[in-house]
C-alpha cells in the first residue's frame, strides 16, 4: 500500500521528469522530508509539494544561500537552504556561535547582541537566533524593539560582545530579509572570518539545533534584554561627530517606514535641529513600504523621495533626508532655486559623498584641527572625486578597497582609527567617527543638515558649493547600470557575463579604447591586444573587473552583487574645467561629462545582448 512518503518521492520525480525540478534540488527537499533535523518544516514542506509550486521550490533549494558583501540576504521562503526561513537563521546562529566557540574555547564567556528592523519575520528570526546562541553558551543581548543597523554596530563594542547579528534586508523588496553577522570590531565579518562561519554553518546544516525556551532564558539571565541604555550612549555619540553649529534649516525626513526614526530622527532632535518634520505616510513602520512608491525603499532610487519632495514644497522646507529601512543610508533632496515650492533635484551617493567629505574637511580645516595624518576611506567603484578632494587637502586617501562597508571598518582598523576622518561609498553610505565600523546614516544626516544649515548661513546653496567643487577639480560624473537575474537561470547569466568579460572582453567603450583591464579575481592587470604578460595586482581580492578608458579619469566597473541577483556595471567619466574662466558656465563641461556615460552605457548594453541575446536592455 502506497504512504503518503511514497506519494511525495513520486511527485518529485515526475517534477524532475517533466523539467520543473533540479535533481538538485530534489535530492536536498528528499532530505529533508526524511531526515530527522528537518522534521519541524516537513508539513509545510508537504503543503508546498501538494500545491505543485515547483519553480519555487525549485529557487528554495537548488543551493545554499551565502554570505556575500553583507552577510546572508535573500528571500523568505517558509522552507528551503537558498532562503531565509527560521531553519537557515537557527544555522546561520549556530554557524556563528561554533565558530566562536572554536576560537576561544568551550569555557570561555561568549557573548552576542541581536537586533532587528521592522520587516516581516524579523522578530522571529531575532528571537530565534537569542534562543540558539544561549542554548549554545552564550550570554545574549535582545533588542526587543526594532532598531537600526549602526546602532548594532555600536552596541557591539559598546557592551564588548564577541559578535552581533541584525535582522534586515536593507532596502530589499518586502519578500526579502537577511541575517547580517557582525565581529566584535563592530564591522561585517570579514575574511577569514567569514569563510569559518561558512563552514559551521555548513557542518550544522544536517544536524538538529538545540535551542531554549526564550521566557527561560531571560529569567535565568542567559538572554539579557537591552534598549534605553544603549540607544542614550549612542545618539550622544552620533552628535559629538557634529562639524558645525548651523541649526537654522527647516527638514522634512522619511524613514520609508523603516526604524531611521530611531536613529536618524533622534540624532537631528538631540542636535538641535527644531525644524524636523518626520513625513507623516512614511513615518509608522511598515514592512511593506505599502506609501513608498514601487514598495522600493531605497533611497537611491530617485521617485522614492517624491512624497517627501511634495512635503517640503508644501511647507517651505529647505531639505529633504531618507533612510533606507534599517537606517544605515541616506538620501537627500534640494530645491534647484530659492523657492522651495519650485523644482527639486535628488543627488547621486557619489555626489552626496564628495559634498560631505569636502564639507567635513573644509570645517575641520576651519577648526585648526585638520592635520596631515588625516585620511579618507572610500572603495574602487566610489568617484574619484573624493582622492582629488583629499589630495588638494593634503590628506592621505585610502581608495583601494572592494565594495562593501566592511571593508571602510577594516581598513580604519588596520591604518588607525585616530586618523580616521571621513568614509564613503557610492552606495549612499557614510560615515564620521569611530563609534561603528559600518555605515552609519544618523551621523550622515547630521552632517547633511549641516552642511545645509551651514551654507544658508553663507547664502549660498549646495548646488553652487557642489559647482565650485568641480570648477576647481573637474567635473566628475557617474552612472550605474543594474542588471537584475533572478533564480537559478539568472545566477547562471551572471556567471556568464563575468566570464564572458574576462575571457571576451570590449575592446572599446563609448568610442575610447580600453586601454587596461584590472581584475581583482585573477589578481592581474593586462593590456588588451598586447603580447606581454599580465603585471600582478596585489590585494585586495574579490569578483571585481575594473576596465580603463584611452580618456582621463574615464573607466567602467562590473561585479556580482553580493546581497542581490544582479551584476552591477559602475560608470566613470571625468571632464577638464581647469581651462574656464570664472564667468564661464559649467553647462558645456557637464553635457560633455554625461554624453560620455550615455556612449557607455549604450555600448555596455549592446555587449550585455550580444552575450545574452534574450536580454531587451
């Protein structure tokens, strides 16, 4: 007589048969429909087969979802190993938790705080990650409440934890949620601590996970509950990076229903900033972003600031700031003239980051307080600006990093962070002081609204500083093309078009020549065409291809995104103002500038359909 077991093995095989299931993936959902750690999910693993959802059973187990630029992020899925559900947030935990074990013994005192932004399931995942690291030895501290990401980062080496882990995706669509895993630096792990944990989560991935009754463990004191203490020492924190005393600016702030309140929010109150008015729809948490347009809560993306745009003009205000959902990021908005009931302009993070960092320089300059031993941390794919504006400063520049945050932390670590001034990456995150390793959009706010404040003052604008800027340096722009693969099929045109550029790269970009290709994978530089060898490209090492252009400060960027199915194509190009006179407009030198990214981007496309012809871009 048939069981129910059978049904289901006869299921799967006809899945495979018919083309809808890997045997990949039916080989890991047969495991866990039998093996005794996955008990707990099996019926609603059998819900999934009876409703014959194979593409999505398909996506939920055809791999492992990794740990990339910003720990582990992915889509929820109620089972499955290349998901986020409460199976692969208890390996994730207890991945982490051997592995500090390992390092520093099974006596020692272990502990690790956790907290979590306002998405769907984060509470659960965040209690579920205290009740396995407690099971496991550790002393455990709970934000109960959401909270943002940089206060994460701070509480870790505030309350001196070995580890932390925030709950988040980020700016990810709604579906989405991650499982960030911090070092007790305060930064994202990073090699070779990342790979360690990749491995424990690995080796606990077939076995059952202990964990304790999560009301037990913080009456025995294994979970400790935390919150007001730490949220106080870290908004006194954030405001003692201020650079300027200039209050007098009227904002109008979004935290895109996410937890930037908390953070971004209570830092410009606590600065003095009275003219704060938080946008009403976007203030509530909401993990479905339901009134920010497109449910994207991104504030790199431009018409996600438009309800906040319209707020300003409706009020008079002079500037608009947006935190992405677990507030690490920041973007802002500007009237273009001096009435605020006219046009508005969003900035890129590049320029964001070139104004803030020219900002802090030049008011730390104002102080007596700059000196040479200062230094800016920015990546690889970040505007070039900001090494001409260290440079002119007389200030050493640290630009040489792969993307990702936790890199910038690495590196403030590694060269000191006493010299540490101000970091960046075009990505929209920034940060000033040494209170986090990780980008910080409180502190960036407060900057902002500085600079603001500070420029009013001067009646001047940011657009006429952000020109004065490129009147003495160039004019640099930049552009970003997303390409966006989903599932299994897209992570496979990913690895084409990498390997495609590698192996059958343009020759010419936008009518210039491509005149070397550094990669940062082969850890080699080679000259298109040429007979000689690669020259050898020292650290740092990752998936990244830099592709340099026959035109000054002219190049293009492509990688893997490590915390979504895309492949991102990074756009460089710089035009010479050195030649114009003061009186001069800027218009000929910027219409030059992104003419320039258009020739590129059409001919990155054209290369991207020639390698996958299905491809429309």
């Amino acid at each position: 007589m048939a069981t129910a077991a059978d049904d289901f093995q006869d299921r799967l095989a006809q899945a495979v048969a018919d083309g809808v299931l890997t045997e990949a993936s039916a080989a890991t959902i047969r495991r866990w429909l039998t093996e005794p750690p996955f008990a707990p999910y099996r019926d609603l693993l059998a819900d999934e087969i009876r409703l014959g959802r194979w593409r999505e059973l398909d996506d939920a187990f055809f791999t492992v979802l990794e740990f990339g630029t910003g720990g582990r992020r992915g889509k929820m899925y109620p089972v499955g190993t290349n998901v986020l559900n409460e199976r692969t947030i208890a390996e994730s935990a207890r991945g982490l938790a051997d592995y500090i074990t390992s390092k520093k013994g099974d006596g020692s005192d272990r502990s690790c705080v956790i907290a979590r932004d306002a998405r769907r399931n984060s509470k659960q995942f965040a209690e579920c990650c205290a009740r396995v690291l407690a099971a496991a030895g550790f002393t455990v501290y709970l934000f109960p409440e959401m909270r943002s990401t940089p206060l994460l980062s701070f509480a870790v080496r505030h309350l001196g934890c070995d580890a932390g882990i925030m709950i988040t995706a980020s700016h990810n669509p709604p579906s989405d949620n991650g499982f960030k895993c911090y070092s007790s630096t305060g930064g994202q792990v990073i090699p070779p601590d990342d790979t360690g944990i990749i491995a424990c989560v690995e080796a606990v991935s077939s076995r059952e996970i202990p964990q304790i009754d999560l009301k037990t463990g913080i009456d025995d004191g294994r979970i400790i509950l935390v919150g007001e203490e730490v949220d106080t020492a870290f908004i006194a924190t954030v405001v003692s990076q201020s650079v300027s005393r200039n209050r007098d600016v009227s904002i109008v702030y979004t935290p895109m229903h996410g937890v930037g309140d908390t953070a971004c929010g209570a830092a410009l109150r606590a600065a003095g900033f009275s003219k704060l008015n938080v946008l009403p729809s976007q203030r509530d948490p909401d993990p479905d972003f339901t009134n920010v347009p497109g449910q994207v809560a991104n504030p790199e993306v431009p018409s996600t600031l438009q309800p906040a745009i319209e707020e300003a003009r409706r009020t008079g205000a002079d500037l608009v700031i947006a935190s992405d959902p677990d507030a690490d990021r920041i973007g802002v908005a500007l009237p273009l003239g001096p009435d605020p009931a006219g046009a508005w302009d969003t900035l890129t993070g590049n320029q964001i980051g070139a104004l803030l960092t020219a900002f802090v320089i030049d008011e730390v300059q104002r102080s007596g307080l700059l000196r040479p031993e200062h230094y800016l941390v920015t990546t690889l794919v970040s505007t070039p600006m900001g090494r001409a504006l260290a440079e002119r400063a007389g200030i050493r520049v640290e630009d040489n990093l792969l993307v990702g945050f936790k890199w910038i932390g690495q590196r403030i670590d590694q060269v000191g962070p006493e010299g540490f001034l101000f970091g960046f990456e075009e990505s929209h995150g920034y940060l000033r002081g040494t209170h986090v390793r990780d980008k910080d959009a409180a502190v960036a706010a407060l900057l902002f609204a500085e600079l603001v404040a500070t420029l009013k003052a001067r009646r001047q604008t940011v657009f006429s500083y952000l020109d004065r800027l490129y009147r003495d340096l160039g004019h640099y722009g930049e552009s970003l093309i997303n390409k966006v693969y989903e599932g299994r099929p897209g992570l496979e045109k990913i690895r084409l078009l990498m390997a495609s550029l590698r192996s059958d790269p343009p020759t010419e970009i936008g009518g210039l020549a491509v005149t070397r290709i550094d990669d940062y994978g082969r850890h080699e530089s080679r000259v298109p065409g040429a007979n000689a060898p690669p020259t050898p490209l020292p650290e740092p090492s990752g998936d990244l291809l830099i592709f340099h252009l026959d035109a000054p400060g002219t190049r293009f960027a492509a990688r893997p995104s490590g915390t979504e199915p895309k492949i991102k194509f990074y756009l460089f190009a710089r035009t010479d103002t050195s030649s114009l006179a003061e009186d001069q407009p800027l218009d000929d030198a910027k219409a030059a500038t992104t003419r320039r990214l258009e020739l590129m981007a059409e001919d990155i496309h054209r290369y991207i359909r020639s390698k996958i012809p299905e491809d429309g871009a």
